[in-house]
C-alpha cells in the first residue's frame, strides 16, 4: 500500500526482475521511505530505514521491529507490475485493471537480424519528453551541432534534406528522409507513441549483401523538464575496429553528444513555458529541414488532450502546476535531498545535477560505475607510489638518485 502510485522502481530478485511501488509503510504512520534506495540481502530487498524486507511480489517476509509472534500484516506489503523482458529492454504494463497482452510489446525486427549487434546507453536528461523526441528526430542539426563528434557529423555537410510521410495516425507517423543532393531517401523513420523513436536504414555492399542498421529510442518523461532516454545504435555489419574499444569509449562519446545540445533544448523548454503559445508561434519549419518536427508537433494537437500537458503546433495545454511544485512540493533544498542516491559512493557527496555526466548516465550504468572506480582505485595506488617516491628521494644521498625518483614520482 502506498500514498501515490507514481513512483515505481526496477530491482533484480535473484534473476527475477520485479517492479514495485517506491515506497515502504509503517504500521500505523505512513514513514515512505524510498525502497529504490534500498539493498539486496539474501534475495530480498530491505528497506534501510528501518530494515523491512520484501521479496519480488511484494511480500513483506520481515519486519524486525515486530515482536517474534506477531503476523506481517497484508498492509506492510507493496504493490507490483507485470514486467517483461523484450529484445533486451525491460517493459511494464502498468494497468492494474486489464491483464497483460504481449501483442502490445514493441517489436524491432532489425534487432532480432542474425549477427546484428548494438550499443545501449542510458540518460537522465533536464528538458521535456517533448523537446527530447523534437530533437532526436531532427537531422538537419547534426552536422553543426555534433561536428565531428564521430566520422559522421561534418559541418560542410550541412544541406537541404528531403522527406516523405507515408504515415499517419493517432499512434505516431513514419516516413522516408534523405539528402536532397543524392536524390534518394534511403533513411525510414518511425515515431510511435508514446516512446518509441526508430531511424532504420539499410546499405548494399559491394557483394550484393543487404546491411542492416538502426538507431533506436526510448524516450520516457519523468516529470516537467525531465525525461530519460535509452539509446540503442546497431548494426548486422560491424567494423571490427570496434572491438579495440571499451564500452565506456563509446558511452563518453554518446553522453558528449547529449551535452553539445543541452543548453539548446534547456533553453527551448524555458521559452515555451514563458510564452505560453503554440510552436507554429514560435518555430520556423522549413520543408527541407524540419518536417519531422513539425509532424510531431502536430501529432500532439491531435492527442494532446489526453496528456497531462502538452504544446502542439495549434495548440497547447499547461500544466496544472508548476514544475517546481511537482518536482520538489517540500522546497528545492528537500527536493535536492531526497534525490540524493543512498550510499551512491561518489553520488553522496555532491547534490544531483543532470547537466553533469555522472548523474546523467554513470550512475545508470553498471559499466562505466565500474570504470570510474577502476580509475579512483588506479588514482589512489599512484599517489601512494609517488609519496613513496618523493620521501626515497629525500632519504637518499645521491643526486642521480633523486633525479630519478623524484621524477619518477611527477609521472
């Protein structure tokens, strides 16, 4: 049981994965403590307030402060969501009222190629579901922004594009783009709603054989100006250059990309707050850049009435309350608190800040959690060795001597 049913978590129950509300209850005054800052014990997820235990479904099996004979009443339990794993990302079916339907699962063939492979990020990211998805449906921004980023963003490279909508419902649209010099649209993008953005393309080589490749995107909003993202880059051909790399390589470079537009869309999501009036108001479509945003934006007058809020190309609905109030009802010093990850090693230490990396994506990722560590470890062994360098070279006598401790100490 739990005051809201907004906040739900992810944890991992010896191989099973389980979502449960984000909250845990006392017996009589509702303490809701954050169980998504809790820890796994023998299988079990406990609570660190005060130590109840919960497993996968939900079920309290301990609470210490009960007396030895005492029943876990049903009201110390939390209420969970039917969750599936797809093609390697975790869905909920968040209805409580309706059963699961897995036909309703997305389904991205590329993905299920033989040979294909990817790779995943994750971002926490400071602006609007809305500006997320505006942004990662706009190529025309590419070359300029993410200039040389990777071999494929080049400045000069800026130019008219062309596109065709093939599609569109109440569900999203999709379509051909490609460079208008080329003559052709080799590039299929899909946008359904509410989260699910798709860039396909496929390439022949010079052998006749068909090449595969995406970028996927699954975009969920986590409040006014806020939203994650997961991306997924793949391919059925892959140069073998990338093996050479770590994964925290292309994960930095994913994260820089992110960081090259933040202040654009920040920025973009204060003003359409400020004026309060539909994009056809504000932006400059052009066809031969912008078509995609100005479907979306479209889509939205279409939908928009049964989102909590929404700004379409005609017209708008605010939010019933300011973001401040949503995300911090408490004030901004115990919003900033109560995100502040539990024994988060280096995140206890500074307040949140998603214009920084490590609570972008780090503390996300299992895998550059590890390599930031690693490099801590590597940081501290090294200092250690120069201190013992520098004191060798006081206490010995010989001048070659500290020549070369001391310098090996400064490297």
């Amino acid at each position: 049981m739990c005051l809201s049913d907004n906040e739900i978590y992810i944890t991992l129950f010896r191989n099973k994965i389980s979502v449960l509300v984000d909250c845990c209850v006392s017996l009589v005054i509702f303490l809701l403590a954050k169980l998504s800052e809790g820890q796994l014990i023998d299988g079990r997820l406990e609570c660190l307030y005060h130590g109840w235990q919960f497993e996968g479904a939900g079920k309290c099996v301990k609470i210490p402060q009960l007396p030895a004979d005492a029943k876990i009443p049903k009201s110390a339990c939390v209420k969970t969501y039917e969750v599936r794993d797809s093609q390697g990302v975790i869905w909920v079916w968040m209805s409580q009222k309706t059963p699961p339907n897995e036909s309703k699962l997305p389904w991205f063939e590329n993905f299920a190629r033989p040979g294909f492979q990817d790779v995943s990020t994750t971002h926490e990211l400071p602006y609007d579901h809305s500006i997320l998805l505006e942004n990662l449906m706009d190529p025309a921004h590419i070359p300029i922004s993410h200039d040389r980023t990777d071999w494929t963003a080049k400045r000069e490279d800026a130019q008219p594009l062309c596109f065709e909508v093939t599609e569109r419902t109440d569900r999203g649209f999709a379509g051909w783009w490609g460079r208008e010099k080329d003559g052709t649209k080799p590039n299929f993008l899909r946008f359904e709603a509410p989260c699910v953005l798709q860039n396909n393309r496929e390439i022949v080589d010079k052998n006749g054989e068909i090449n595969y490749f995406s970028g996927l995107f699954l975009c969920r909003p986590t409040g006014q100006g806020k939203s994650m993202l997961i991306v997924r880059f793949g391919g059925t051909k892959r140069s073998p250059l990338v093996k050479l790399f770590p994964q925290w390589y292309f994960h930095q470079n994913a994260s820089k990309v992110f960081e090259q537009d933040m202040g654009f869309l920040s920025s973009q999501n204060e003003i359409l707050l400020k004026e309060k009036v539909p994009t056809k108001e504000l932006y400059l479509n052009l066809k031969s850049s912008d078509t995609w945003v100005a479907e979306y934006r479209k889509w939205m007058d279409k939908v928009g009435h049964g989102m909590p809020y929404h700004f379409g190309h005609s017209t708008i609905s605010l939010p019933k309350e300011p973001a401040v109030v949503e995300h911090a009802p408490a004030g901004l010093v115990a919003g900033l608190s109560a995100s502040s990850p539990a024994k988060g090693g280096i995140g206890t230490m500074h307040a949140p800040n998603l214009a920084n990396r490590y609570f972008r994506h780090v503390i996300h990722c299992k895998g550059c959690s590890a390599a930031v560590k690693a490099f801590q470890t590597w940081k501290n062994v090294l200092s250690a060795v120069a201190v013992t360098l520098a004191a060798l070279a006081i206490l010995v006598s010989g001048r070659q001597w500290k020549a070369l401790l001391l310098a090996s100490a400064a490297l």
